[in-house]
C-alpha cells in the first residue's frame, strides 16, 4: 500500500510545484492524402486528420480528470508538407489549420520541409508559402530541418530560412511577431518530438503514435533546495531520482492515452519545459544550484549536469525514451531568464554555449527588428554547427521585433510569454551567407 | 481492483467520515483505507476505495459525489491511485 507521505509527495508536485503533463501529441501519417491537386489532397489531409484525431482532446482531458494531473496541450503532429504537396501548400495549410480547430487541439506541426542535404520542389514552395501561412493561420506550427550530422549543413536553405523569418515577423509585426514563435529552424531534427513548434511525424513513424512530453521544472527545484549547500553528486542524484518520478507518470499517462485510442505508444519525451509562471523555470533550477542568474559563469555546467541527469533518471522510468529529451531554454517561456535576460545576466553568445549541452536551441528569443536576415542565417549556421559537430539536435527560434531595439519589450501572451529584446552582434557577415552551397558532414559522420 | 484516492478538506464539522462512508456504501465502493487529521479546525482525509462494485464509470461517481460536496461545502477530490503506483513503486 502506498503510503500517505508519497500520496502528499505527489499531491503536492501537481498543486503546488506545477507538475503537469506538457502534452499529449498524436503523429499522424499524412503520406496517403498526396494528391497531384491541391484542393482533392487539402480534402484528404482534413478527413484523415479529423477522423484519426478525433478522440485525442477528450481522451485527455479525461485523463486529467481520472488522475488528477493537468495535461496542459493536446497536439497533432503529422507528416512534412512538404513530402505529400505537388503542387501549391497553402489549401493544405488552411486544411490543417481547419483540421486543428476542429479536433480542438492546441496547436498541429509539421508544416515542415526537411531540407538538410538539398531541396525539392515541393521544398522551395512550402518554404516560400511559410510567412503567409503562419500569418494567416492560427494553429500551425513550422519547422524546416536545414543540417545533419550525415549530410552537414545546407548553407542555401540556412540563407533562405533568414530571409523567410524576417518576412514572417514582418507579415505578424500587429503581434510582435508571433509568426516566428511558430516557426522553428533545425539541425538534426528528431521525428517524434512531442513539443512545438518543432514537431512532425517523421517518415519512419508508424500511421499514428502516441507521443507525450513531460515537465517539471518547479518539482526539480523544490527537491534542490532540499539539499542546499551540498557538493554536486548529491545534486545530480536529486535531479535523478526526481525526473524519474515525474517521467513514470508521463509513461503512465501516454500507456493510458494509447490503450483509450487504440494507437501504438510512440514515445515519452523526458523534458523539462518551463512557462513563465513563477515555480516552474529551468533557470531558477539554476540558480538554486548556486548561481546569482542563469548566464553567470558556472551556467554551462550547471545545465550540463541538469541536462544529463534528467535523462539518466528518466530513461529507467519509460520503455521508449525519443523526441528532445533534456532541459529546454526558451527565453520568452522562462520567467527566471526573463529576468536573466532584462537584467543583461545572459546574452546570446551564453545562451549559445548553454546549447551545446541543453537538449536543443536558441528558442524563444527577441531580437531588434533591424536585424539583418544575413545575421539571422549565421545565427542559424553557428546553432546548425553546434548540432552537426556535436551529434545533436539544435534549433532556431528568433523573433524579429519590428520596429523595436534591444532592451524593448515583446508580449506573446500564454505559455509563450514575453521577453526583452536581446542585442544581437552587427558585425557584417553577407559575404560568408552569401555564397551558399553545402558545409561538408564531418569525419564523424562516417560511422559504418 | 481499480483504486481510487478519495482525499477530502475543508472546515471541520460533524459527520463528514459518515457523510462520506454512507454515500460511498451507497454506490458500494469498499473502503479499503483512511487516514485523517485535523491541524488548526482544518480537516483532511485520504480513503482509499476500490471503485470496482459500484459498476459505473469514473465520471458517472464522480458526479454522485457532488451532492457530499455541495452539503459538507468541502473539497472532496478523487483520483485514481495508479498515479501514486507508477511514481513511487517499481
């Protein structure tokens, strides 16, 4: 029998630490509905999404209700548009975007192109489409992949993908460019990530699965200052023990989603997503650790250790592990680098470095309005680096602030929150940008 | 078995363990445990019950507990104990 002092453990996990499911994701296979005509496969992708989809939102929430644990987005994720368009994408977006709303799901990704050795067609006109797409949409999620470790870096997409997110915070500048939020650029993307804006039904997924992405950052926490002052193994301990407990209810509750729907379990996404609440930041985790502000000297390793030991306590709790796994550090969606942020703690070549060790990217974070797409593609190209060298995944989500400079303030609203402009390094880089083609994959990529 | 944590707090006053236990043997969920203080006139209790006599859907006893709530004006939260299993058992 369980005893009383686990049931108030986990009690008060959920009421008072802001433990909670981040969120139920379905895959959906989309490679059937490809249709020479626009209009007969947009007809398709809305059919099979609303019938396939359908039992998701109240399967959730009635998850929620019988287990007392908030389940705070129900997403679908299906297969890149741009492997099933031939022809003009956006009927298909306005599809997906109807397709959405109607299952009621928070948000549907993979209106996606991965383009990391080169470009079809179908590529360059889905990338072509994405500002208009994601300014005339609501619940449409983007995310091109535009390098890998086996193929390296496609150098015309990263030049491409700057230009695409200054027109895409141009096109949303009435909402502080809330288009960039839904857009995400890649270096080795995963196909079974849970979370947005990244996410999409690879082509090695099943027709559909069950993805799920748990969060925690507050529960973290509260267990660190359980053992203030005491030398990092016993902190790295901690953080295990405690992601394992919260991972064990993300298995519990994606086991429960799969059996109701009846589609396989795909994978749980051991990650710890904060939102700017306050109780439930990755950067106050830090700063319990020890540190006066996330971006002190000493913040590397502290999300280094958090990153690791988030994974080791939580790969023991769920049979299939996938998706991002590790600690996110959005700007906009963290209250404790909000602050950092404001408080000049933390600029963009710090949060850089914290990339190679966190489980993905530069996310979530404001920059001038003037910045060059030139300086947006070489902040793609050094991330898309960091990745390919590294073997990981890294990512890109800078929103263009129009009409706004460094230290202004931009507000997204929601879990996406609100961040101050961080200053980004002018120097001049068009002529690197400028001459395209492919960054070679390195030695390491040759593993056979 | 399915196990259900039935977790109750508000104002102390009389007969909120009876109140509770009645309704419940009404719906014949078993009482399988209680664990219950007062700290300050503020009460809480855990039961523990197996929800498998009652042949009705989670929501459906759910709703048949609000009148207890409603009469008692107290919290009265139920939620399944796979949740505990799953974060504190291997």
């Amino acid at each position: 029998m369980i005893e009383t002092g686990e049931i108030l453990q986990t009690l008060r996990m959920i009421q008072e630490e802001n433990f909670d499911i981040r969120t139920i994701t379905l895959g959906i296979n989309l490679l059937d509905c490809s249709d020479r005509d626009a209009d007969a496969c947009a007809a398709r992708v809305y059919e099979k999404i609303c019938r396939v989809g359908e039992k998701l939102v109240p399967t959730g929430e009635t998850i929620e209700r019988e287990f007392g644990i908030p389940i705070v987005n129900k997403r679908i994720s299906v297969t890149p548009v741009s492997l099933i368009c031939q022809a003009d994408p956006r009927p298909i977006a306005r599809a997906l975007d109807k397709a959405a709303a109607e299952t009621g799901v928070n948000f549907l990704g993979g209106y996606s192109a991965l383009m990391h050795k080169g470009a079809t067609a179908a590529d360059e006109r889905l990338l072509a489409s994405i500002p208009e797409v994601l300014a005339e949409t609501k619940l449409i999620c983007s995310s091109v992949n535009v390098a890998s470790t086996r193929s390296g870096i496609n150098m015309n997409a990263v030049k491409e993908m700057g230009e695409i997110i200054k027109k895409t915070a141009e096109l949303t500048a009435d909402a502080d460019g809330l288009g960039c939020a839904k857009l995400v650029v890649f270096a080795n993307a995963v196909e079974d990530n849970p979370f947005m804006a990244g996410a999409f039904c690879g082509t090695g997924e099943p027709e559909c699965a069950i993805n799920v992405g748990v969060s925690g950052p507050g529960v973290v926490k509260v267990a660190l200052e359980q053992v203030k002052g005491q030398p990092f193994d016993i902190v790295a301990e901690t953080v295990k023990r405690t992601a394992f407990k919260i991972t064990r209810v993300g298995q519990l509750v994606a086991r429960e989603a799969s059996q109701r729907m009846n589609i396989p379990f795909g994978i749980v996404d051991l990650s710890l997503a904060p939102t700017p609440a306050r109780g439930d930041s990755v950067a106050h985790i830090l700063t319990e650790m020890g540190l006066e502000m996330a971006g002190a000297p000493g913040t590397t390793a502290a999300l280094a250790l958090l990153n690791d030991a988030v994974k080791k306590g939580g790969v023991m709790a769920s049979n299939h592990v996938g998706g991002l796994s590790g600690a996110f550090i959005p700007v906009s969606e963290d209250i404790g680098m909000i602050e950092a942020a404001a408080a000049g703690a933390l600029s963009l070549e710090k949060l850089e470095a914290m990339t190679c060790v966190c489980s993905v990217g530069l996310d979530m974070i404001a920059i001038p309005g003037d910045t060059s797409a030139a300086t947006i593609s070489g902040i793609i190209a050094d991330e898309a680096a960091i990745g390919v060298i590294n073997n990981k995944t890294t990512a890109v989500r800078v929103i263009p602030a129009v009409g706004k400079k460094a230290g202004d303030r931009v507000e997204f609203g929601g879990l996406l929150g609100f961040a101050p402009v961080m200053p980004v390094n002018s120097f001049g880089n068009e002529a690197f940008i400028a001459r395209g083609g492919r960054i070679p994959a390195p030695l390491h990529s040759m593993r056979n | 078995m399915t196990k259900a944590l039935i977790s109750v707090s508000g104002l102390d006053t009389t007969g909120i363990i009876a109140r509770v236990a009645t309704k419940l043997s009404e719906l014949q969920i078993n009482i399988l445990d209680i664990t219950q203080t007062i700290l300050g006139g503020y009460f809480t209790m855990m039961m523990v019950v197996d929800l498998d006599g009652a042949h009705m859907s989670f929501e459906e006893i759910d709703n048949e507990l609000q009148p207890v709530r409603d009469e008692l004006k107290m919290s009265i939260h139920m939620q399944r104990m796979d949740i505990f299993d799953a974060m504190h058992r291997i």
